[in-house]
C-alpha cells in the first residue's frame, strides 16, 4: 500500500501540533483570606511570579475566600497532598503543630522589630522540622498582626473582665490569656463568633485589627482595647509530597517566586493602621493602653505561662527556650 507523502507529511504535523512544548504542573493555593486582602495580592503575586519564572510550566489556581472549606480542613488536606498549597493562621497552623501555639504565648513579644528578627532570623529553622514531620513544607511566615480585646463595654482593667464572657480562639493561648484576667472564656470557632455575639453567648472577643474592623465586628462588639496581647503570625504552607516531586530546577523557580515576607507584614500592619484610623475617625471607642496599664494585665496574666507552655505538649519543653533566646538576641 503507497502512503501519499502529502498526507503523511500533514499527518506529522498534527501529531506533533498536539504535544505540548513541555509538561504543566498544576497547583491548587487555599486560603480563608477575603477580597482586596493583603493576602490575597500576596497569593497573586506569588501565582504570577512563579509561572513566570518557570515560563509557565508551574501554574497556580487560586481559592481565596474559603472556596475550599475552613481553615482546619484546607491545613489536613495539604498536608495529604490533596491541596497542594495553602496561607493558614496561626491558629490552624497550631493544630498540626502543637509547638506553634508557643509563638501566641501573651506577652511574649514587646515589639514587631524583635518578633520579626526572631521569626526571620532565629526560628524558621526550628520550626520547619516540626512541619516536615506532618507532611507540611513551610515556605514562609504569614502575617495577621497583634491581636487585641473588644467588648461591648470599655475593657480597662482586669477586673473588667470579671467573669465576663469572651470568645476564646480554638487555641491554648488564647484561653490562657482571658483565664488569667478572670474573663469566662467561650472557645468557638471564628465562624461562630459574630452569631455569638449577636445572641450574647458572649460579650467579647480577641482579634486582629483588620478583622475587627474589615468584617465589621464593631456593630457586634465597638469597644476596642489596643491590649496587643499577643501576635498572629501564622504561614504558607506546600504538601511535602508535592514539594518532594518537584525538580530541583522547579523548586527554585517556587521558591524565588515568593514575593518577600517583609512586604506582606508591611501591608498587613498598615492596612490595619488605615482601618483602624477610619473606625476611630467613624466614632468607634478604641483605647490606647498606658505603659502603667499594660504591665498591670501582664502582672495578672504571666503566672499561667509556665502551665500554659506545660500544656502544648510536644516538643514544647525544647522549642520553648529557644523562643526565649530568640526573644533575647533580637532585643540587643
């Protein structure tokens, strides 16, 4: 049988039109982070710096917002490598690895010059291990600021809290915090908390600036006490398994393509700086701590810390110290 060297010639052509010029890896990034978030153009860039680098051959598909479930469900399925990428708090990042929880310890941190320099320069390399162990890669610290007290009534002094009823995060620090000032903390989980407060199930609550102000907790809850307590940092976080079968070559491409953590903190920090001035500028009551009242709700709340470390368990005992150095060297 005579093939038309016309038709094989064509037929050639098609075949080899149909291959694609190289392979595609395709990724799913999750995050809880809202709209016009920090965060989110976090997650952007990353997307649009990492194709780039690898001429598209890495192609990240964004789920902001939640799209995928709540936080606690994204973190488990990253680490099974059924997400392949995800941005966490704190919070969540703590219930895969305990000793995270260390790093909300209350009035642990006097400044985000020292929590910065610890984080950067001190702990990455204490904490990647851990997340290792749970199939996590830890590509780079996130950020949510400090987290502070609102309440439906001026919250000025420990006694103010009383008995009175405040929702506690889904974390070891945080109740630890409102059960050294007296407080009868409520653990919810975030998405529980505006209803709460709605229904008085509780009075209160601890979150960050740009939560209070952006999801509009200050209908809820308006009066907003600058305890800056404790620190949410949290981080963004790859499967191991999808990590592991990257080429070197592509884990460099990823890894250059993170846009730097120095210019998230800055966004973060002074979107709630703007926000936060717009909700005073609206009439919100927001109270700013003296040195005289923030050392006299420390006093009140650091004889739990050593039974609050005692309780994370893990390996707790170890990573504690080497926080507390941490701290040390970056307040030289």
């Amino acid at each position: 049988m005579k093939i038309n060297p016309l038709f094989a010639v064509t037929g050639l052509a098609i075949a080899l039109a149909s291959v694609p010029s190289h392979a595609v890896t395709e990724m799913k990034y999750a995050s809880a982070a809202p709209a016009n978030t920090p965060w989110v153009k976090h997650s952007e860039l990353m997307r649009d710096t990492v194709s780039a680098n690898s001429e598209d051959a890495i192609q990240i598909s964004l789920f902001n917002g939640g799209q995928l479930g709540d936080e606690i469900t994204v973190i488990k399925q990253v680490a099974r490598g059924r997400i392949d990428i995800g941005g966490f708090s704190m919070t969540a990042a703590a219930t895969m690895v305990p000793e995270m929880a260390l790093m909300g310890v209350p009035y642990m941190w006097d400044s985000y010059e020292q929590l910065d320099c610890a984080m950067d320069q001190h702990l990455s390399s204490v904490f990647e291990p851990l997340f290792e162990k749970k199939g996590l890669k830890l590509l780079q610290w996130n950020e949510l600021g400090w987290t502070n007290t609102l309440a439906k009534k001026p919250m000025l002094s420990p006694s103010d809290f009383d008995g009175y009823k405040i929702r506690a995060a889904p974390a070891k620090y945080s109740a630890s915090y409102l059960d050294g000032m007296g407080a009868n903390g409520v653990v919810l989980p975030f998405a529980e908390t505006p209803a709460a407060l709605q229904t008085g199930m509780v009075d209160g609550a601890t979150l960050s600036t740009v939560t209070f102000v952006a999801a509009g907790f200050g209908k809820l809850a308006p009066h907003y006490t600058l305890s800056r307590h404790s620190h949410q940092s949290g981080a963004i976080l790859m499967s191991t398994k999808i990590w592991n079968a990257l080429s070197s070559d592509e884990q460099t491409q990823f890894t250059d393509g993170l846009a730097p953590v120095t210019t998230l903190r800055a966004q973060v920090r002074g979107m709630g700086a703007f926000l936060l001035n717009k909700y005073k500028e609206a009439g919100g009551p927001v109270y700013e701590q003296t040195p005289e009242q923030r050392a006299q709700w420390k006093a009140v709340v650091l004889p739990g810390r050593d039974a609050l470390v005692a309780s994370i368990g893990g390996d707790a005992a170890t990573i504690w110290p080497q926080i507390e150095a941490a701290k040390q060297a970056c307040s030289q």
